[in-house]
C-alpha cells in the first residue's frame, strides 16, 4: 500500500468535522486535542514559572556571601521548587507529549475528551492544593515527604489528586492508540517518536501506582488512621519519585528522535535496536528506587546491587544504545541530504541557529556526559557511600532532568508554537540564543554543585557555616567559591528559563498568528525546520544503500558519531574507576 | 511517497525486524560488555574492597534503642563537653549513636586502626550521618539498627553533620567523634578544647 492510500483513509474516516490540517506537515490535527494540549502546555510553563522563582531564591540563599532567605524560608521553597518542576511541570509536559503524540502523530482524534478535561481539572486541583499547602507552611516536609515528617493531610490528598488525574490521562493515551490503529489514520507499525510515548506512557502506570502504594496510605498516616514504616515509605516513595524522572527519560528520547526528524531530518537507523532499546527501559527502569536506598539500613547487599544496577544495567544499555542511535541518525540525516564531507561537516553545518536543534544537541549531550555518568558512577553501592545525600545528588540529577528533559522539552515547544498554537515564536532573537543561555548555565550549575558535593557540603542544607551550632564546622575555604560558581552557573540558567517563559506566553497570548510559510524563505519567528523543512530525496533509498556500501567495517556509514560515543565511553571509564580510588582511601567500613 | 529510509515521525512500512549494520552492532557489544563491568564491581568490591555498606543490619524501636544508647554511655562514659557526654569505648566494641532533632549523641571516642561496630538508628525522623571531613555518608532511620563495622585510618577530631532534612533546626545538627593515635586513660576528659 503507498501512503496515498492512506490519505483517502482519513478522509473517509471524517478528517474534514473537528480537524484541520496542519499547512506546514499536511498532518490532520483533531482540534478537540488541541485544545487539551494547549492547557497542559500552559499548566506546564506556569509550573516552570514559580520554579524558577523558586530557584533564584535557593541559589541566593546557598550563595553563602547572598544568604537570602530565613532557614525556615529557604526549607519550605525548596520544597516548593521540587514539587513545582520535578511534578507539575515535567508531568503537565508529559501528558501534552502523550496527547500530542496519540493524536498528532498518528492523524487520530481524541477518544475521550469528557474524560481528558475531568483528568486536567483534577490535575490542576491537585496542584493547586499542593501549592496552597506548602507556601502556607502547612507542608515543610520537602518534595520527598519522608514519614515522619508530618505535613498537612490536604498536601498528600493533593499529590493523590494530580496523580489519579495523570494516571487517567495516560489511559485516555492508550484509548487513543487503539482507537486509532481501529479507525486505520495510519499504516504499518507506530512511528518510533509515538513508540517512545507509549514506553513512557508504560512507565508512567508503573510510577503512578506506586503514588498510590505510598501517598494513600501516607494520607490515612497523618489523619491517624494507620501506621507506615520509614523505610518501607523510602523505598515504594522512590518508586514514584524515581520512576518518574524515567517517564522523563523516556519522553525525552522519543522528543530526541522527534526533533531530529523535525529540524535535520534524521533517520531512523534501526528499528529493532531502538525499540528493543525502548523496551529494556520498561522491563528494568522502574529498579531504580535502589539508588537511594544504598546506604539505608533496610536493605541488604544483594538487594542493593540487583536493584541499582537495573538488573546488570540494561536501562544503562538502553541509554548508551539511544545516545548512539540519535546522534547516529541525526549524521545519516545530514549525510543522506548531501553533507557528506569528512567527519564532523555534518555537525558543523547543521542549523546550530534553529533553537529545536541547539536543544537537541545541549540536551543530548549534557544528559549523557554529565547526568549519565555521574547517575551510573553515584548509583553505584559502595560509591554511594561518599555522595548520599551531599550536593553531586542535585548536581547528577539536574545534569539529567534540568539540561536534558527540561531542555528537550524547551526545543520541542520552539515546534508546538507554531504547529499546534500557530503563532510565531515571540523574540525570536532571544529564541535562538535560549538554549546556549539555559545549557550553558546549566553546564556551569552541574558541574560545580558535583565538584562541591565532593568536599561533602550537605544538599538541603541552610547554612554550611553552621553559625548555630554547637560544634564549629570549617569547610575548605575554596568551597565559598564553588558555591558562589554554583549561584552564578544557576542564575544564568534561571535567566535562561524565564526567557523561554517569557517567549511561551507572549507568542501564545499576544503572540502573531503564523501565517503562510514560504518554504525557502527564513521568516522571523519560524524554526529553521519549518522554512526549510529537511525534506530527503525522492532515491533516499539508493543514497543510504550507497552509504552503507562505501563504509562496510566497524565505522559505518556515521563514522562521527563511532568517535564521539567513543570519546563518550573513556569519559565513563576515567570518571568511574576515579571514584573507586577516591573510595579506596576512607576509613574501612563494612 | 513510501520509502524504507524514514524518520521517527514516520511509521514503518511492514517488517521492521531487520539486522543492524555492524557499526550499531559493535557499539552494543562494547555498551553491553561495559555493562558488565559496571556490574562486576559491586561483588567484587564487596570480596576485596575495604568500604561496603554491608552491616549488621536489625529492627529496633526508637525507645529500645534511645535505652540502649543510655546503657552504653553509662558503660563507657569518660568526660563530658559542653554538657554532652564523651564515651571512650574499648576496642571491639559495640557503639551508639543516636540521632535525634537536632542533635548527635553521645560524643565519641575512638582509636586509630582500632575496629568498632557503629551502630545508627533515630529517635525520631530520618538524619543523615555524614562524617566531616572524610565524607562517608549513611542514612539514619527510626525503627532501623545500622550497624557497621568501621576502622578509622587516620586519627583527628571529626565532625558528624546532618545531611536528611529533619525539620527548620537540620543545619544546627552537629556531632562530635574524636580519634586518637593511641590509648588514652580512661580518666581523661574527652574534650580537646
């Protein structure tokens, strides 16, 4: 069957009442889950909004020379920020990528729009509860609540709402792939980026279920109605707080796959490896609530290496196939539409311009160099013994969520603007600069908050000088500085993240409608990829055969990419081994 | 247009189950074998390294071990700093320390290259042990006995601060370890300042 069989199929299958089609992809948009995406989108920018606040004034207060805020402040935004951004933003995002992408990508409708609004209004309440709770000071028990700590029982009654919401969202998801795939509004198999979704549609029941395990009981904990364990709540808490951060993963990679099609015209490699790669995600990912149970006294040994490492890494295995996949399809993409020189050309002359690309990019390498290493080098049991709970946690996890998911979801909005609000992207000078400001800084953030974390400064922690304590405690002096690196690295990516706040909301309240786009014709406001969409020839076939003739040994037809993953690997190792020596030098525990 | 080269947006026309060229091929041998190291090292270490999170692990309840804490200081009790007792434990023993908001206690002890069995547990929240400035770092749970068996390598006058968010009053939680090169007498104050 040829794909114009498939255009006459949508027609019949009403793509005229409640759809559009898209003038710039020719795709049929289901207006109704439009609509839906747009709110989650703008729920999801207001959450990043207040975080981002949250975390000038963090950064301020851990600036030892700034000290911002009163201890009791500086506690209740931190819980702020992480319920704020790690929740509220990443999950609103997620549901609009899961809409987006059962609908969308697959020319299909909404199934259940009665249900998906219910779903985003219990969202939304959850949120708003949680909000109230924790800015009233009713809730100073940080984002990871550990029982005993007690807060308001409207806050767990809230986080219970926002879940069950999202959880109703996801099976809205896949009511829409099968009604889809029964309506016929595409052929063959789901592409890959939509397949990326369901994995992370997959891992989003499997964390929303240990919500529920955790957050129900919890909430009948502080009405006095039963009694949870501490470590029982560490360890099914982390099942959600986790396993979250792998519907993150998951969305991101598919996002990976999303905007390298869109703005360079990556290729797809190889099916198999990168859906098996997908999968290897869903059966081992969801262990990861080991990694901060490493030195918890309720675990045994075997319990904590099965458990950390994935069952022998396979999600490790999974990302360090996907971090060769991308890149390698991004370089075919490129080669494939005649930028076939040397080894880096490809990389050189892409559109280093079009902000969905330079996210991409930042994402994807940022992601893997700092957060992946430092994530499999920390979660590690007995490596965990010189990082639990001092500042390389937040510097690995902002390396992964901040730079990598939040980065990756800023690209993909660049796209959004345009093709689901049709309007352009407000300051759009600002656009294209946005990704260097927000990774940049990020880099910066990570990196120093890692090399303090080090020295063993405490994360969640109000005063390393300890004035107020009764035994002084006198940190190496260059710790002032890297602190002070860590606030300048932060501000300069919080700068970064009300820029991108600032662009969302004016291009989607005041921002001018799209228009016609002249393919050809770089228009202010337009990604790089819209104007010039990165279209490949109609012999693609016979070029990529050609590319793979030419390059038959180990190095293949993406040779750039074999030396870039390589220099990704003696990275690892070094850092890895590195740890195991500074290890080796503590005092003997056992 | 149909063509087998495609992006992610695009579905894949029938079988997509095809062999990957021997580039993909390869880099998943050498992931999957890195794998495998990665993963090797925790036995391993657990064989032949010296700093396992291992321990005599056991229940408790913040009462019996708040009792048990009282006993071993009584036991043991050589001075007191700023009101705090200063324990001095023989070699072997067992230690405990309790933590509880927003305090460490008792103050101990201990001699160089000398094994003692730490045990942590909480009277309250969940606290964090991290010892300054060496930077070993355990979890500290109510209701859980975390004990571990610990050699100091290098004598001096740590701290142990709090890193688990334990309430507005975290930041103040500071203890106090004293390791000395050799013996002291039992008679003399454990403070050095």
């Amino acid at each position: 069957m040829t794909a114009a069989v498939g255009d006459s199929e949508f027609a019949r299958a009403g793509a005229g009442a409640g759809f559009r089609t898209c003038p710039a992809t020719g795709r049929h948009i289901h207006l109704g889950a439009e609509r839906l995406i747009k709110v989650h989108a703008v729920a999801s920018v207001v959450s990043l909004l207040v975080g981002a606040i949250a975390a000038v004034l963090l950064v301020l207060t851990r600036w030892q020379a700034v000290h911002l805020l009163p201890a009791d402040w500086f506690y209740r935004i931190l819980g702020v920020h992480g319920m704020s951004m790690l929740i509220f933003f990443i999950i609103f995002f997620e549901m609009a990528v899961l809409l987006f992408a059962s609908t969308v990508l697959l020319n299909a409708r909404n199934s259940a729009p009665k249900t998906s609004w219910a779903a985003f209004g219990l969202m939304l309440a959850g949120a708003l509860m949680v909000e109230a709770m924790m800015w009233s000071g009713r809730a100073d028990v940080l984002f990871t609540s550990y029982v005993p700590l007690r807060a308001d029982p409207n806050f767990y009654l809230g986080v219970i709402f926002f879940a069950v919401g999202a959880l109703v969202t996801v099976g809205v998801f896949f009511a829409n792939l099968v009604v889809a795939k029964r309506e016929r509004t595409y052929e063959g198999s789901v592409p890959l980026v939509v397949y990326g979704a369901l994995t992370a549609a997959i891992i989003a029941v499997i964390t929303l279920v240990h919500g529920a395990a955790i957050y129900i009981p919890t909430y009948l904990w502080s009405l006095g109605l039963m009694e949870v364990d501490p470590q029982i709540y560490r360890m099914i808490w982390w099942g959600l707080g986790h396993s979250s951060q792998q519907i993150n993963v998951a969305a991101m990679v598919a996002i990976w796959y999303m905007l390298g099609a869109l703005t360079i015209g990556s290729v797809v490699l190889n099916e198999k490896i990168s859906r098996s790669a997908f999968v290897l995600y869903i059966l081992f990912i969801s262990m990861a609530s080991a990694h901060h149970l490493l030195v918890d006294p309720g675990m045994g040994p075997a319990w904590k290496v099965v458990n950390t490492s994935y069952f022998m890494y396979m999600a490790v295995l999974a990302s360090m196939i996907h971090g060769f996949t991308v890149p390698a399809g991004m370089e075919l993409g490129m080669r494939l539409r005649g930028f076939t020189n040397g080894m880096f050309d490809w990389l050189r002359r892409a559109p280093w311009g079009d902000p969905g690309f330079s996210s991409l990019v930042f994402s994807l390498v940022v992601f893997g160099f700092v957060g992946g290493i430092t994530g499999v080098t920390i979660g590690t049991e007995q490596i965990n013994i010189i990082v639990h709970n001092t500042l390389r946690v937040p510097g690995h996890f902002h390396a992964t969520v901040v730079s990598g998911t939040a980065m990756a979801f800023m690209g993909a909005t660049y796209y959004l603007i345009p093709l689901i609000f049709q309007k352009k992207v407000a300051f759009w000078k600002g656009a294209v600069i946005q990704p260097y400001l927000f990774a940049g800084g990020m880099l910066v953030f990570t990196l120093s908050m890692t090399f303090a974390g080090s020295f063993g400064v405490p994360r969640r922690h109000w005063d390393i000088t300890f004035s107020g304590a009764q035994f002084d405690v006198q940190f190496n002096p260059i710790v002032d500085l890297i602190l002070a690196v860590v606030a300048l690295g932060g501000l300069t990516a919080a700068t970064g993240a009300f820029l991108f706040v600032a662009i969302a909301v004016k291009s989607v309240f005041f921002g001018e409608p799209l228009g016609a786009i002249v393919k050809g014709t770089a228009m202010a406001g337009v990604p790089r990829g819209l104007t010039h969409p990165p279209v490949h020839a109609p012999d693609v076939d016979a070029r990529n055969a050609a590319l793979h003739r030419a390059a038959p040994g180990v190095m293949g037809p993406a040779p750039g990419t074999i030396v870039l993953v390589f220099v990704f690997l003696a990275a690892f190792i070094v850092y890895f081994f590195v740890n195991w020596k500074i290890l080796s030098f503590l005092w003997r525990i056992g | 247009m149909h063509t087998d080269t495609h992006t992610g947006l695009d579905s894949p026309k029938g079988i997509w189950w095809k062999p990957a060229h021997k580039s993909e091929r390869t880099w998943v041998g050498i992931a999957f074998a890195w794998c495998m190291v990665l993963f090797a090292m925790m036995p391993l270490w657990h064989w032949k390294g010296g700093q396992n999170p291992s321990g005599i692990r056991s229940r408790t309840t913040p009462a019996a071990y708040g009792a048990r804490v009282g006993e071993f200081i009584k036991q043991y009790q050589t001075g007191t700093d700023r009101g705090w007792p200063v324990v001095t434990p023989p070699p072997g023993a067992d230690v405990y320390l309790a933590a509880v908001s927003f305090n460490w206690y008792p103050i101990l002890r201990l001699q160089k290259d000398v094994q003692y069995t730490l045990h942590l547990s909480s009277l309250d929240v969940n606290h964090g042990f991290s010892l300054y400035p060496i930077n070993v770092n355990f979890q500290v749970v109510p209701g859980y006995d975390y004990g571990l068996r610990v050699s100091p390598n290098t004598s001096g006058d740590f701290r142990i601060i709090c890193n688990e968010f334990c309430g507005i009053g975290h930041h103040n939680m500071v203890g106090r370890v004293i390791v000395d090169d050799a013996p002291v007498a039992a008679a003399v104050s454990g403070g050095t300042r």
